[in-house]
C-alpha cells in the first residue's frame, strides 16, 4: 500500500522567523570568544561598509553581506560550533518574530514538520532548528580539517532553495503541493512559487506586488 504524502513547513529565517543577522550574532559571539583572527575582523569590517549603500534585500547587498558573511567565518574551528551555538541560540530566541512563529505553530500543530533553510551555515541552522523541534537546512560548508575555508559548496538562496526543498520532500515523503512557505525577500520567491501556499512577511514593494499577484498572504508589522 502506497503511503500517503504529508505537507510540511518550510520557512526561511533570517528577517522572516527572527529580526537580527543570524551570520551576524555568530560572528560576534566567536570574536567574544576569541575564535575569530583579527585579519577576518578587518576585511569583514571593510566588506560591510562597502554594503552600507545598498538594501539587505538587493542583490548587490546579499551578495556583499554573503561574502562578509564567508570572510568572516573563515578558519573557524566547526568542532567549537556547539558551545558558540549556546551563546547565539539564546539570543535568536528572543529575537523571534511572534506573529511568523505562532502561525508556523498553528501548521504544526495539524501535524506539519517544520523546515527551515537558510543561508546561514548548515552546522548552526541544524541546531537553532532543533531547538525548537525542527529540522534545519543551511549553507554546506567545504572544510580543511576541521577549519571552515571560508568557501561553500553553494549559497542556499534563492534557486538553490528550491533544490533542497525537493531534496527534502523526496527524503522525507512531502507533498510540495500541499505545503507551506514563509519568506521575507524577492529572491525567496524561487521555493514559495514551487508551495501550495506561502505567506511574506513585512515584504518590500517589490515582493508586495509578487505577493499580490499569486495570492499569498502577507504578514504585516515586521512578523
């Protein structure tokens, strides 16, 4: 007998399920903790200046804030990502955007697995996930030892969402068609469109008009 596929959640997270940097508040505890080489500072530093002028949600911004993102990792020991996870989780807590976290609640508590995928290192997305009873899906990182290179196998943005949210439902017997998205950027767009429903949360006009167009709901007030 054939089982059933069941729907599921999907969610990005950075702006959508919490209002602060998730990169960002890592970094910053692993430089408290000292884990973070003094040249990584510099370069970051430059390369978020550099990004001062355009949106978060540009294209120009994102690629700039991913590759400060990537310097500013590099060379970090992954092994030590457990106890810098101890200091971040706690902080992503209480950055959680309360209408976006209680109506993901609401789908899992009619039985739906919750997803989230982010562009945010595979090793913390896991755990931030677990934290609140779900499954996390990040940005792979290549590794030399245990150091981060500073290099990825590929963003998990926009088209690369779509692939591992395919990866995801074949893995784990999900009906796409009968799922639901959360995103907070036009470039979230790419996994929504391929989800029965999806809801933007405090979209930008650009994504208000994308949101308008194919009947999604938009969560106001910043989620």
């Amino acid at each position: 007998m054939t089982t059933a596929l069941r729907p599921a959640v999907f969610s990005d997270v950075e702006g959508t399920l919490i209002s602060i940097s998730f990169p960002r508040t890592y970094f910053e505890q692993a430089r408290l903790m000292g884990l973070v080489p003094p040249l990584n500072i510099i370069q970051t530093g430059f390369l978020n200046l550099l990004s001062k002028p355009f949106s978060p949600k540009s294209r120009v911004g994102g690629i700039l804030r991913y590759l400060a993102i990537m310097t500013a990792m590099r060379n970090l020991p992954m092994s030590m990502n457990p106890q810098v996870m101890d200091r971040v989780n706690p902080l992503l807590h209480q950055a959680l955007k309360p209408k976006t976290l209680a109506r993901i609640r609401e789908y899992e508590g009619q039985g739906y697995p919750v997803i989230l995928v982010s562009a945010a290192l595979q090793q913390g997305v896991e755990m931030f996930a677990a934290t609140l009873g779900w499954r996390g899906e990040g940005t792979r990182p290549i590794l030399d030892g245990d150091r981060f290179t500073g290099r990825a196998e590929k963003p998990l943005t926009g088209a690369e969402k779509v692939v591992r949210v395919r990866q995801v439902a074949a893995e784990m017997g999900l009906d796409l068609a009968r799922s639901v998205g959360f995103g907070d950027t036009v470039s979230d767009t790419a996994f929504l469109s391929i989800l029965g429903a999806a809801y933007v949360v405090h979209p930008d006009p650009d994504l208000r008009a994308i949101a308008a167009e194919k009947g999604w709901t938009i969560l106001e007030g910043g989620g």
